[in-house]
C-alpha cells in the first residue's frame, strides 16, 4: 500500500457512510418507481453498498451495470451521465442519472445512480407518438447482482450485432471484440478473462493474446472501428 491510501480509503468510505442516508431520502420521495443504487467502484464485482427500491432488482453486495463498467473503464475522466434512457431485460423503460463520485484528490471511486421506472408513462405517450410518427427505441442495459451476467450480456451483444458466432469472426472483428469490451470496462473485473476465454471457446492464454493485441492496435489507431 502507497502511503496515503489508508487515509484516502479513509476518506472514500466517509463518504459512501454519508450518502447512505440520502439514498433513502431520495428513494422514498419519488415512491416505488424510483430506484438509488450506491456503487463503490473499488469492488466491481460487488459495487452495491446501498439500494433503496426495486427498479432493477439488486441488492446490496451485488454487481454494477454496464453503465458502471463505461464509467469504470473511463477513470477520472469519467463524467456524470444524466437521464440515460434504456430498458431493462424484462422490457421496462428506465431514465437513469448517473453522477460519479470523488475523493478530495479528484480521484474517481464510485457513484450515485437514480433510477426511475417511466414505463407507465412511456405508454402513455406512445398513445399520443403514435400520431407523429414511430420513436427510437432505447437500447437494452442488463442490471444484475451478478457481474458474470453483465459480462455475458455485453458480450452476447456484439455477437448478435455481427450476426455471428466466435468461429464466424475474422481476425479484425475478434481484436474489435475484445476492445470494444475493454473500453467498456468488462476486463477491469477479476476473473473477466477467464470467463469471456470459456464463453467464446477459445484458451484463455488465447483471450489475453486478442486482449493484448486489441489494446497494441487501439494505441496505434486511436480512431480506428468500434464493434
């Protein structure tokens, strides 16, 4: 341990301690459509230090979302993602604000999520839209305690997006896989390698070779395709 991480750990967890209240607070004045999720990012795999509501069904020791992942992968230059709209697994409409949190240092290390179920009035509306023409459809956002289920979601994604299996990839489209989840953050969780290496069939020295392939080309076309 650096000297200084003790007290800044310190300092981290006083805060999470603080907000743990307003997590309640905000909950309990929006009612049961909202939800408020307190993820400390220094634990991906079990984020969820404080859950007040049920929009996503999690509880607290479980996992953080995609839109943590993004947030994880990002660093310090992580910005707060405000009225996100997405859908769940089960098909509800969710507008989510996502504002990160940080130490005194400026160092990025959790976030406050609020999420509120608009399903009811999205249908509501679509009543009123379907006179002006057909809405974009958000895209599918998997919440889950478990974030082996996050991971197989993003990863199931890319696939259907290429309308292909893992055999069925060239060797462009499989470096592209494996940075397109690592800009998602998926590989800044433990064990993330290993579990994508068994999903796509291949060995996992095999996943850190793409891995680290993926990351050599990223660095020499920063502008290059994403999946």
């Amino acid at each position: 341990m650096r000297p200084g991480d003790g007290a800044r750990d310190a300092e981290r967890d006083a805060i999470l301690r603080a907000l743990a209240p307003v997590v309640d607070g905000i909950a309990a004045t929006f009612g049961p459509v909202c939800e408020v999720v307190l993820h400390d990012y220094r634990r991906p795999e079990r984020s969820v230090v404080a859950v007040a509501g049920s929009v996503t069904g999690r509880s607290v020791g479980g996992a953080m979302s995609e839109i943590g992942m993004r947030m994880l992968a990002r660093g310090d230059e992580a910005r707060d993602e405000l009225n996100h709209v997405t859908r769940t697994g089960t098909g509800a409409l969710v507008k989510s604000s996502t504002m990160v949190l940080r130490d005194s240092a400026g160092t990025v290390f959790g976030a406050l999520c609020v999420n509120v179920d608009v399903t009811e009035v999205d249908r509501v509306r679509g009543l009123l839209d379907a006179l002006a023409g057909p809405v974009t459809d958000p895209p599918v956002t998997t919440f889950a305690d478990d974030i082996d289920s996050v991971v197989d979601a993003l990863l199931d994604a890319h696939l259907r997006r290429h309308g292909r299996t893992w055999a069925g990839l060239d060797r462009a489209r499989r470096l592209a896989l494996f940075r397109g989840l690592d800009e998602r953050g998926v590989f800044a969780v433990r064990r993330a390698v290993e579990q994508v290496a068994t999903r796509l069939g291949i060995s996992r020295a095999s996943a850190y070779h793409y891995l680290a392939q993926a990351r050599a080309t990223a660095t020499d076309n920063p502008e290059g395709a994403h999946p």
